[in-house]
C-alpha cells in the first residue's frame, strides 16, 4: 500500500519504520525541518551533542523505545541521577523509599502512610477500576492532609492547574507504577536518536519531506489526497486532534466535537545556559512543591549527562506547563526570566552571574488532562473517513505522553494499517 504519515514524531517514525517492515511504501510528511516531535532539539556550535527544546529522558522499563534503539544501533545510557523536591524552602531528596523514611519534615506515620498508599498503586495491575476515582480524593485520603497538601497538591497544580479536581486516579498509578529510580537516555541526544531512526527509514525505502505543512485530507473512492502532496491508500494523522478536526472537512460534527472536547495545557520551558551548576548535591530534577511557584520543574541536564559534551557547559531547564492563554507564552527570554528570577534567587542567590544564554521554548499541546472515566472519550484510532487514522498522546492512556508511548502507539497503528 502507499501510506502517508502525518507528523515525524516518535509515534510517526515509529510507524513509517514498521509499516515499511512489512513491505508498504510510505512518506512522511513533516513541517518542521528535523524529526522527533516533542522531542526536536537543536545543538549550539560549542556542544558534541544535541538538546532538546524540552527535558526529556527514559525510565529503564520503558521497553518499546529502548528496544528500538538497540535494534537501529543506537546506544542508550543509563544512570541513577539524584530527583529531589523542593519544599518549604530547602530541597530534600525524594525518590526512594528510603528517601522516603528519612524525610523529616513529616512525621514517621504520615511518610509510612504515603508509603503504604504510594506501593498500593505501584503494585496493583489493574488500572481500570480507578479511572472512576481522582487523584486527589485518593492521595489526601490515604496519605492524610498534611502530606497532600505538602507535597501532592502543590505538584499536581503545578501540572494541571484549574484541572486537579478532574483528574483520575488512573493517571497517577501509571506516573508510579512506570517510575524507577535509574533512568535512561540516547547518546547524543533525541535529536541524534531520532536522525538515526529517519536514515533508518529512509535506507528501507521510506520518504520524509520536511518543511511541509499538509492542510487537508479528503476521501474519495478509497483513496486520500493529502493536501497538495498526493494520493494515497492510507493516511496516519500523529498532530494534535484540534489541529485534524480543522484539516478533514468531512469528519462528522459529533467526531469533531468530542476531538474538541479533549483538553490539553501547552509547556513553557526556559533553557539556562551557566558557567557553573546550578542545583547542589548533583541534583538532576527538582520538583518544586510550592502552588505559588512560577515554575513546576528545574532539571540540571548536566548532573545527568555530563558537561563534557556541551562545552563544559551547566545545563538548566525551568519549566511549566500553562494553558494556552497564559501571559507568560508572549513574554520574552529577558521577561520571563524576570518572573522566574524571585524564586530562583532562593535556591541560588547570585545565579545570574554565571549565566551564559536563556532561550524559550514553548508548544499549546503538551499534557493531555486526563479526567475520570478517560478510557470512553478517547477516540480510536481508526476515523471516521475511510483509510484514515488518528495517532497522537491522547490516546497512549492510562499511561501518560512520551517517547516511550508514542513508539508504541507507532506500532499499534502501524499494525492496524497493514491488516486493513
């Protein structure tokens, strides 16, 4: 069959890769200028390695991804970095359970009842009864008010705002359940990954078109014409379901709403360039447990993959996910910085002087909001015009969005397309 894909994302590639596998013969079309999605990353002339526009990394069972690294030959890293959280004002690490036990800002029964509740989720494998309960209701009752309100609230406003009250247990017991304390990461960036996985595609066969923005998909007669670029047997759409609501005329308008129904927050990231490190203790993640922070996350790229291959350089992201709308999405490097530049100077007053460069970056579509009872408004993945198909992060649940899942959903719907 010919087949075009929609997006070079992992889950893009992913399928071209499989597809092209089983014998199909398949383009990709791209609007950006290299692979990788949410993954795209760029490199300064100083570095040996590439850098994603936002913190990225694997956890050590996140076995499609790293299988298919090591069948491409793409080397893949692993080292236990230090994750930590920030919390009234001192930073404490936190990702272990003994890390857990010797946490004195609460007393020996609420960290052992916040263990009991975080193994009773990490432990149990069925997810499905718990879509119809919320993350909070659960954390606050089972870890008691001091410990949600200390720790879990603060980072689950952080990551969904006005939407906490929403949100399903079921999300959370994947984030526990797939966590682990090593963690994993392609030599030489995703960029470089995902460059080795396109020249992969590219020797069997396979086209990738970049700089190409397809605006619309119509059916006739069994065949799809994707924009200006061609007809086709099957098409695989990995954008964002708002954006092909808006480029497939002929979806129902009862499909199309409940594409619009799905609800996303966008990601703002501010990449630090510095002189010397920013976070003590080699820490790699800090989590910011402060609602009133104006930032989520610092990660140090640099305490987790050496300096040696950015030109010594310290790496730092701050980071946030906001809805659409939020002011700080217009605000410049020097701007946002200013708003970020209270809370920075009390983890590390005087940091400014060893910064070298800030750069920004920022999508609208980055963390799907996961609500209870998810599983009966994901859409499928094959649509309502004929040969067509919807891949993207919405629909990797109960697991949430990355890499990982995105090669999976490649390869479901790569698998789907080859037996129709």
């Amino acid at each position: 069959m010919k087949i075009a894909i929609i997006g070079a994302g992992f889950t893009g590639l992913s399928a071209a890769y499989k597809l092209l596998q089983e014998g199909h013969n398949v383009t990709i079309f791209e609007r950006d200028s290299a692979p990788g999605g949410l993954a795209l990353g760029y490199k300064e002339k100083e570095w040996d390695w590439t850098l994603e526009y936002f913190y990225h990394h694997w956890f050590t069972n996140d076995a499609a991804v790293i299988n298919l690294a090591h069948e491409i030959g793409a080397p893949v890293l692993i080292k236990r970095p230090n994750t930590s959280s920030y919390i009234n004002g001192t930073m404490q690490q936190l990702d272990s359970p003994l890390t857990l036990l010797t946490f004195n800002k609460l007393p020996l029964l609420d960290r052992l009842r916040m263990g009991i509740s975080l193994a009773l989720l990490r432990y149990n494998p069925f997810w499905k009864p718990l879509e119809s309960v919320t993350a909070a209701s659960y954390l606050s009752m089972t870890m008691g008010e001091r410990a949600y309100k200390m720790i879990w609230e603060p980072l689950l406003i952080g990551k969904f705002r006005s939407f906490v009250p929403k949100i399903s247990l079921a999300w959370f017991w994947a984030r526990v359940t797939k966590r682990t304390t090593s963690l994993a990461y392609p030599e030489g960036g995703f960029l470089a990954f995902a460059e080795k996985l396109a020249d992969t595609i590219k020797q069997k066969g396979g086209t990738i078109v970049y700089n190409t923005t397809v605006d619309s998909i119509t059916e006739k007669a069994g065949k799809v014409t994707v924009g200006k670029e061609g007809v086709f047997d099957r098409v695989i759409v990995t954008l964002p379901s708002g954006v092909f609501a808006k480029m497939a005329p002929q979806l129902p308008s009862q499909y199309v709403k409940k594409l619009q129904n799905l609800e996303s927050l966008g990601a703002l990231v501010a990449i630090v360039r510095m002189k010397k490190d920013f976070l003590p203790d080699n820490i790699y993640w800090l989590n910011v447990c402060d609602s009133k922070a104006p930032l989520l996350a610092i990660v140090e790229h640099t305490h987790f993959m050496g300096k040696s291959h950015y030109n010594n350089e310290t790496i730092v992201y701050l980071g946030n996910y906001l809805a659409k709308d939020h002011p700080y999405f217009s605000l410049s490097e020097k701007a946002l910085m200013k708003e970020f530049d209270p809370y920075l100077q009390k983890i590390h007053p005087g940091y400014e002087k060893n910064v070298i460069d800030v750069k920004t970056y920022a999508v609208p579509f980055a963390q799907p909001i996961i609500p209870v009872h998810y599983s009966e408004q994901i859409p499928p993945l094959p649509t309502p015009i004929n040969h067509v198909y919807l891949a993207n992060m919405q629909q990797v649940y109960p697991w949430d969005r990355g890499t990982n899942y995105a090669v999976e959903l490649g390869e479901k719907v790569a698998g789907l397309v080859s037996a129709s």
